[in-house]
C-alpha cells in the first residue's frame, strides 16, 4: 500500500471523525432573524439566516437559482439583485429583492435579504403577513440547502469509506497471497532439506563408486606396464 495515501486516508479519517463528532455533540438550529442592513444601497430592513456547511459561491449560486424560479431577472454587482420577483405567498405583486451571503468562518455563511414591496421595505412590524411568509420562504430555503451541502459530504464519505473498504479488500487478498507464499515456500524448503539428504547419500555413494573405479584404473595401469 502506497504510504503517501496511506496517511491521506487517516488524515480524511481523522477530519470526518472530528466533523461527525461535532455534529454530535452540536445540533444545527436554523434561524431567520430581522434586522437593518446595506443593501439596497442604503441601510433596509433585511432577514438574516445563517447557512450551515456550504461556501459563499455555493450559496449565492443556489439562491440565484431560486430567485430565478420566481421569475425575477437576477444580476450580481456588489450585490445579488433580484428584479421583478414573483412569489405566491406575498399576493400577485412582484417586489424586488436584494441579498448578499457573508463568510462568517468555520463552515458557516450569513444570507442577508431586503425584499423592496414597492416603496417600502418589508417589516414584521409594517407587514406581518408578508414578512412571516417570507421568513418561512428564507428558513425553507436555508433548510435545504444546509441539507444539500451535507448530503454532498455524506456522498464524499461514502465514497471515501468505499476505497477504504476496497483497500480493506486488497490488504486481506494481499494477506492469503502471502500466506500461500509462505506455505509455498515452506513446502520447497521442506523439499530442499529433502533433496539435500539425499544429495549426501548420493555423494557418498559415488564416492564409493569413485574409489572402486580408482582401483580398476590402478589394476589397468598395472595391467599394461607389465606388458613386455
């Protein structure tokens, strides 16, 4: 097993455990809180909802999306910028609608929202209905999307725990491959000491066989140095 990813693995390991044991320890809570903030090019009325687990892109990109299913016409300067958007729950008028998402740090992002009713900007004070149904549209959305960035590292931990779990299968594979070396080996070596046993016996058989010849070839030499 290659040791660079070896150590890859237990540093992936060891940050999902500590994520997995964070969220053990630490329920999400999703709140939509009212305040005043620059949008709209000066200081509004605005929702605040803080998103769990997804990046600034991440959120602006599925809240543009969602902007976008309500028919308003999107763009994006300083600001997300929501032209002409229709929602059932605020009656048949369009209003226009103005966010912005904030790095808050630690895997959490503040989405801030001022919704333009058409000369006012949307209170629970000013226009309770509205403004509840709206806050329910922002927790929803929150909801999801918190819920989606958690799925897509839930499907990185599958993906992960499946290549652990096919290294797993590898190392065991590896492991009877040894073990069949190994018994190989013992067997040629039970062999080997076999073959060397008998290597003896025959070299001490034709040594035997060697002084025997020595004598035939001794009683020859004699044999024709007698000749005369």
């Amino acid at each position: 097993m290659n040791t660079m990813k070896t150590t890859q693995n237990a540093l992936l390991i060891f940050l999902l455990f500590s994520f997995s044991m964070a969220f053990a320890q630490e329920p999400i809570v999703i709140k939509v809180t009212e305040g005043t903030e620059v949008l709209g090019g000066k200081t509004n009325n605005a929702m605040t909802v803080t998103i769990y687990e997804a990046t600034v892109k991440e959120v602006e990109k599925a809240f543009k999306a969602e902007l976008k299913k309500n028919k308003a016409k999107v763009s994006v300067k300083k600001e997300i910028f929501g032209d002409n958007a229709a929602f059932s729950s605020l009656g048949d008028n369009t209003v226009d609608v103005y966010a912005k998402v904030v790095d808050k740090g630690d895997k959490k992002c503040d989405l801030q929202v001022a919704v333009d009713l058409g000369g006012a900007f949307m209170s629970s004070k000013e226009h309770k209905t509205k403004y509840d149904a709206f806050r329910n549209y922002l927790y929803g959305f929150a909801v999801s999307t918190t819920k989606e960035a958690i799925a897509g590292q839930t499907k990185e931990a599958e993906k992960l725990q499946g290549t652990m779990e096919k290294d797993l299968e590898k190392l065991k594979s590896e492991k009877e491959d040894l073990e069949k070396l190994i018994k190989d080996c013992e067997a040629k070596i039970e062999q080997a000491k076999k073959d060397i046993e008998t290597n003896k016996e025959n070299q001490t058989k034709k040594g035997k066989d060697i002084e025997k010849q020595k004598e035939v070839v001794s009683a020859l030499q004699a044999r024709e140095k007698a000749v005369k």
